[in-house]
C-alpha cells in the first residue's frame, strides 16, 4: 500500500464555559467566539491541515450551527480545509442542506469537507424525533444528498420526501462533490459509508475495536472494488501536552471527567462494567477507553499518536487538544503546531 503522511486537524466542540452565569452572558459568549476565531486562524500558520467543528444542541457546546463559523473563517484563512464532523442531517431538510453544502464549497474557495452524523440519541430526544424516526431520516437523507451532488436534476422518492426533476443550485465548486465523512461507531455503520464512498471517523474506543472498525470499512470497499487507504480513515483522539509530563496528565485526568459528564446521558455508551475503559462487543454500542486520552510532551504525544495512527492506518488525526478556548489551551495548541506536527510530517502510515 502507497505510504501516506499523517494529517492533523483540529476537532472542535467549543465547550461553553461551566458556570451557568458565565455559559448565558452575552458579552462573555461573544468573547468566546472572538478566542475561537484567534486560534482557528492561528492553526493555519501552524500548519494543521483544517479545522472540523461539531454539531451540539442543548448541551456544553457553543456549535449549534457551525456551518456558520465555517462561512466566517472561511473568509479569514486561505489554505484549511473546513468542515463539520458532523452535520446531524434528521434535523434539516434535505434539499436545504445541500444548498448550504454548495454555498460554503464556494465561500470557502473549494476547501469544504462534508460530515454527516446520525445525532446523539438525547440531543435527537429533545429536539422532538424518535430514535427509530431519525435513524430512518438520516439515512433517507444520506441517499438524497449523495444524489443531489452527483446530478444537477434528480427525482427522489422516498418515505419522508418525494420530490420529482428537483434542480439545486449552485453546484459544489469542488467535482464531483467535496470530500464525504461519516461520524461511524459499528462495524454496519462503516460498511455502509463505504459503500456510499465516504470516508469514516470515529473514535472513544481502543486501538483494538477501531481497528475492527476500519476492517469491516476496508473490506466492504474491496467488495466494492474500491481500495480504502488511511486517506479514508480519521481517528478523533483527546489530546493533553505540555513541557512536563505531569502537567499533561492531570489535564488528561481533567479531559477524562468532562468527557464522562458530557457522554453521561448517552444510551450508546457502555455501562455493563463500572469502568469506562471496558469495551463492548462489536454492535453493542461504544466505549470511553483509556487509549481516547494522548498525553504528554510533545515528543510523547507524537509518538502516540503515530503508534495509534499506523495500528489502525488512519491517515487523518483529529486532535480535540485542551479544553476551552484560555491561554492554556492556546498554548496546547501553539506547542502542538511547532513540535508535534513537524514529527507527523515526516511520519508514514504505511
């Protein structure tokens, strides 16, 4: 197989702050945006390949529409690529959506990257729709988006629309279409996004399950006739570094509560043990294991990270490096662009 480099990306949930008076003051959020935007633009002199924002609602997350913050850092960067990881599709209409995905393709001179996302089941509880009627929305709506991409005019007919000669303007700029992701937690859920040609990112478990992971993805495209390489794989890890080892893990430790909080509600997440670094069957839902949470200098960091990378042969590493948006995370992410990304750059993924 073509040896590859390992890319990294920054993903970002932009947590709100944890003081509820700080999460709701208007003059506190907007400063929060205005960090966001200072690091994102920094990530490009830093060399970080792009930026891929998350979708949340009612929850820690400042990113309920991050399509927007794609459309403004788009006009304030040149070279990264930008995208959502993902956009939780049952919550749009379709045809709506696509538009928005060719609009930002051209705002964004060609650098779009698309995400889908089935949802958090809880965040999909609340926004009004029943598990098994979003499943069906979503991937109804995956059908319809990778038609409406691939032609100028379409029809569609389907359980929840039905649409006849329906035309979508404008047209991506990047063709056929920009690039595909899938937010994926089974082995089915994998299968599927090679079969429709997406590339697939995941996350939480150990090296061991994704790599299962990336074996159902692998082999379905063989069945294809499609080779997947580690261009088609990104892996979404937790990243902690600082000058002292020490330091990085206690800031681990902290990444591990808050993760633990946020993922509390999720029905997804395995509870049969007591410990969160239990795995789960393969189909039983996922895990928190200990092998999320990267941590150390930045030598260690990167060889973590190349370990990982070449076990599972992703060629994309999406970095959630630090928390918040304060000068601690600033300064993670200006060590991380200096001294880690110069090792990765000369790594392979064989």
């Amino acid at each position: 197989m073509e040896e590859r480099l390992i890319k990294s990306w920054i993903f970002e949930f932009l947590y709100a702050p944890e003081d509820p008076e700080i999460a709701i003051d208007p003059s506190a959020i907007s400063k929060t945006f205005a960090a966001g935007f200072e690091k994102w633009e920094r990530a490009e002199a830093l060399g970080f390949e792009g930026i891929f924002f998350s979708e949340h609602h009612f929850s820690l997350s400042y990113s309920p529409s991050p399509n927007l913050m794609i459309a403004a850092l788009a006009q304030r960067t040149k070279r990264l690529r930008l995208g959502t990881m993902g956009m939780v599709l049952p919550f749009y209409q379709p045809w709506r959506i696509v538009e928005e995905i060719c609009m930002l393709d051209h705002l964004s001179g060609g650098r779009l990257e698309i995400g889908c996302a089935a949802g958090v089941p809880q965040e999909i509880s609340r926004g009004g729709l029943e598990a098994s009627e979003a499943r069906e929305r979503y991937n109804e709506m995956l059908e319809f988006v990778d038609a409406a991409l691939a032609e100028p005019v379409f029809s569609h007919h389907g359980k929840y629309w039905n649409f006849d000669n329906l035309s979508i303007m404008p047209r991506p700029l990047q063709q056929p279409s920009p690039p595909k992701w899938t937010t994926v937690v089974s082995n089915p859920s994998a299968e599927r996004s090679a079969q429709r040609n997406s590339k697939i990112c995941t996350g939480f478990e150990s090296v061991a399950r994704i790599t299962e992971i990336f074996d159902a993805y692998r082999h379905e495209a063989d069945r294809q006739d499609r080779t997947a390489g580690p261009d088609d794989l990104a892996v979404r890890r937790n990243v902690s570094i600082a000058r002292d080892e020490s330091e990085a893990h206690e800031a681990a430790s902290i990444a591990l509560a808050i993760a633990r909080r946020v993922m509390a509600a999720d029905p997804r997440v395995n509870r049969e043990n007591s410990s969160v670094l239990d795995a789960p069957k393969a189909g039983a839902g996922f895990s928190l294991h200990e092998d999320e949470f990267i941590a150390g200098t930045p030598e260690q960091v990167a060889e973590q990270i190349i370990e990982q990378s070449r076990s599972f042969g992703a060629g994309h590493f999406l970095g959630t490096i630090g928390r918040g948006l304060d000068e601690k995370r600033a300064e993670m992410i200006e060590m991380y662009g200096t001294d880690v990304i110069p090792i990765l750059k000369r790594a392979k993924v064989l």
